[in-house]
C-alpha cells in the first residue's frame, strides 16, 4: 500500500472514531436530559395534586360558615 493510502484510511478511522464518540456524547446528554424532564414531571404532578387538595380544604371551610347577612 502506498503512504497516501494509509494517510487516508487513517483520516478516515479518526472521523470515524470522533464521530462515534461525539454520538455516544450526545446520547448520553439526551439520557440526562430525558431524566430531567421525568423528574420534572413527578414533581408538577405532585404540585398539582397539593393545590387541588388545598382547593378542596378551602372549599370545605367556606362551605361550613354561615352565610352573612
């Protein structure tokens, strides 16, 4: 094989190689990220679930007064 042959297969095993680890890079950004928003998530749903209790506790107390009048 030639110099100019191996110079190239040699560039091109180094594209290869960064390119797989700047896939493997973001994938694992993507994982984080995915994690993230779950976390996200649960925390929304449990802030949503604290006001519509709070909502209940208030209707409750208000419906239990007497009218004024």
């Amino acid at each position: 094989m030639s110099a100019e042959i191996i110079t190239m297969l040699g560039g091109f095993a180094t594209l290869l190689a960064s390119g797989g680890t700047f896939a493997m890079f973001m994938f694992r950004l993507f994982l984080r990220l995915e994690s993230r928003v779950d976390r996200l998530e649960g925390k929304v749903d449990d802030l949503a679930r604290e006001v519509s209790e709070m909502r209940g506790e208030i209707r409750g107390r208000f419906a239990a007064q007497p009218a004024a009048g």
